[in-house]
C-alpha cells in the first residue's frame, strides 16, 4: 500500500526498532530463541495496549508463561509472530478486565474489555527523544485506537496485512481499510500541526 511521504518519514522516527525477523521461521523456535528475540516486542506490545508501567513486568512473564505452555500447539513457523501477538492481546485483554473487577465492584463488565492503547515510551524516555519522534506518539494518541493498532503493527513493529489480520482475527480488508484510514488521519493530523506551527512563527513579533 502506498503512504504518504509525511506519514513515511514519521513511521522512520519511533525510538524502537523491528526486532522480530532474527529467527529464520522455517521451524518452530525453542522458547528460550523465542524469549530472546520476542522479548522486547512483547514488552512494547504490553505497554501500549495500556499495562501499567508498575505491572508490566508481572504481565510479560504471564505472556512467556502462556507461550512456553502452548508452544506446542504453533502449527505454523511463520505465523510465529501474530501468532505471538494474538497471545499479548489476549492477556492484556484479560489484565483490563480483572482490573475494573478490582477497582468497579458494582459495575458490569463487558465480555470483551477496551484495549487502551498507551505511549511506549515512559516520560523519562520521551524527555530523551527527538521533538519528532514526540510529535509523531501526540499524533497517534488522536487516532482511533483499532486503526492506531494496525498503523503502529504495520508501521513500527513492520508486521505484515497478513500477520497483523491473523493476530487481530479480522478480515485482510479490514487491515488495509484501518491502516489506510490510519495513515491519511496522521497525515491530516501533521498538516495541522505544520499550519499551526507555522501561524504561531507568523504572529510572533520580529
């Protein structure tokens, strides 16, 4: 799919790399392989679908916990990584709705709780990054969180249509509708902050 050059030099900039595509995926890797290569994706994955910085730890082992348990059952080497992901989804899934068990007693919960998507990066972190790369995390904090899902899956993490479809169980068109409209709303969102930026330095004095 085509982008625009605005949204590709904003998906250049995030603070972290792919770091999935070490493992030849021609067999299914021993878990300590997949721990390795999957540890940090796993990390980042968590913290932005809105784990708590205070409980990422316990829920990333949770993750691995459930990976080396259902390892086994991975018939497809190269859908490792979805598959991998579908697993983080479902466990933070599952994080959300025990926590509004905990702190809403009286209230009724829905059988699927809202995934919260959250910056990576920690305040500290985004104190050390580049004004672009904070641009670009307050860009996708005003996207709709599902399109902002599949944007940071196929942009940030380089996941592909097929692996971000099969992670998210939706249909490939609905991947490249969300990640088309995704891209045309950052792309809006960064003209707007360009012609704001821009009648800001306007009607500062000389």
């Amino acid at each position: 799919m085509p982008q625009t050059d605005s949204a590709a030099r904003l998906a250049s900039l995030d603070a972290e790399p792919a770091l999935v595509r070490a493992i030849p995926i021609t067999r299914v890797p021993s878990f300590a392989e997949i721990y390795r290569t999957y540890f940090t994706f796993v990390w980042s994955s968590s913290r932005r679908l809105g784990v708590n910085e205070s409980e990422i730890d316990d829920v990333v082992q949770e993750i691995f916990i459930t990976i080396n348990g259902r390892l086994s059952t991975l018939e497809q080497p190269d859908s490792l990584r979805s598959w991998i992901y579908s697993i983080v989804r479902r466990t933070v899934s599952s994080y959300h709705r025990a926590k509004r068990a905990k702190n809403a007693s009286t209230a009724t919960l829905s059988a699927e709780p809202e995934m919260h998507y959250s910056q990576t990066p920690s305040p500290q972190q985004l104190a050390e990054h580049s004004d672009q790369v904070k641009l670009l995390w307050t860009l996708l904090e005003n996207i709709d969180a599902t399109k902002r899902e599949v944007f940071v899956l196929a942009e940030l993490d380089e996941m592909t249509v097929p692996e971000i479809a099969s992670a998210l169980e939706v249909p490939l068109n609905t991947v490249y509708s969300r990640l088309r409209a995704a891209r045309l709303e950052l792309e809006a969102a960064l003209q707007r902050q360009n012609a704001q930026t821009i009648n800001r330095g306007r009607s500062c004095p000389t």
